[in-house]
C-alpha cells in the first residue's frame, strides 16, 4: 500500500492534492466518529493525527492548542485514573438514546439544547 501511495504520489501535482486531500477526509471522519461512538482513544488518536496537518496548513494557533490538547489528555490515565475509566466506557459524551452512532460531546449538546428552546 505504501509503495502505492509513494507512487501515486509522484505522478503528479493533482494526484500529490488528492492524496492529501484523502489524509485529511479520513482524519476528521475518525474525530467525529470517536465523538459518535464514544471511543476515546480514536479520539486522542484524531488529535494526534491532525497536528501535522495543522502545522503543513500554517495553522499556529491550531497547532499550539491541539498539541496542548493533546498533552492533556495523554496524562489523564496517569492523573486521574478513575476519569480515564469513565472516558474508556464511553462516558466523556452524551446519549440521549441507546442507538449507535447517535453520541454527542458536551458543549455541542448545550447548543442543540438552547438553539431547541430558543424556538
């Protein structure tokens, strides 16, 4: 497969683009569906994974937040034994109902909640 991509990668500008392109579709589909099913390590492997991507788009702020981000949450096993627990099981977001793929982080749950009595 890399030997592929290398490959693909070196035909062309338009293919070096898509390529990219491709990378960085996959890395945001992985973040919202650690926040839809709960797991925390695909999460924080999100994270990871889109630091290189905001330092290549000149994304200073970005990166300096998310690296931040980031550090925090690698010492949550080591700090806070028992929250790493509960984020393990699922519970650093919300559910609403027992279906799959249906979960929310916190602050996007408040917004849905006031934009719902807003009307």
């Amino acid at each position: 497969k890399q030997w592929y991509q290398r490959r693909v990668r070196a035909a062309s500008e338009q293919c070096r683009y898509l390529c990219d392109y491709q990378h960085i579709m996959n890395v945001i589909k992985n973040l919202v569906r650690s926040d839809r099913d709960g797991d925390f390590l695909l999460g924080v492997q999100s994270v990871q994974d889109l630091c290189p991507i905001f330092l290549g788009l000149d994304g200073i702020n970005y990166l300096r937040y998310a690296s931040f981000y980031l550090e925090l949450l690698k010492q949550v096993k080591s700090r806070h034994p028992e929250l790493y627990c509960d984020f393990m099981n699922g519970r650093h977001v919300i559910k609403c109902q027992k279906k799959q793929f249906n979960a929310v982080s916190a602050d996007m749950k408040l917004e849905q909640t006031i934009q719902r009595s807003a009307k």
